[in-house]
C-alpha cells in the first residue's frame, strides 16, 4: 500500500534494552511504596511516643503493627512476623 509506513522490527538487543528499562521502572516504582509504607510506620511510631493514656498506647501499638507488617510486606518481608502478632486485644 503506497501509504502506509513500514517499520523495521526491533533487534534482540533493542528488545533486551526496552525490557530492562521497563523492569529498572517497575523495580523503582515498588522501592518508593515500600519507602512510603515505612514512612507511616514510623509516623505510626511517632503518635505511639506521644501516647498519654493506656488506651492510646494500646490503639498505637496495634496501628505500629500494622503498618510495620505493612511495610515489610512491601520490602518482600511477608513471612517475618505471624499474622497473631498484629491482634487486637480487647
């Protein structure tokens, strides 16, 4: 067809280039979460150091647990801690 452009196909290390490009993206992409996740863990530790009362330091506690798991899930830590380490007491 006398409009339509053709287009060379890529070379293996073109292909090689774009893919590792892509991963140094996604690879990135998840080390700013994991970062983030720390973060309100230790924004989470902050309101546990200012806690007054037992009650406020027990919904702290509980708070720091989850973003601390939170975070080491994000950091590939899944299985560091038990899931009944993060349970709320009544």
């Amino acid at each position: 067809m006398p409009g339509t452009k053709k287009t060379k196909p890529q070379s293996a290390a073109r292909k090689r280039a774009a893919q590792a490009r892509l991963a140094d993206a996604l690879a990135g992409a998840a080390w700013a979460e994991a970062d983030t996740a720390l973060a309100q863990a230790l924004a989470e530790f902050e309101t546990l150091s200012s806690a007054k009362t037992a009650s406020e330091r027990r919904d702290a506690m509980f708070l720091l647990g989850q973003a601390l798991q939170r975070a080491a899930r994000k950091r590939g830590l899944g299985g560091a801690a038990p899931k009944t380490a993060v349970r709320r007491r009544k």
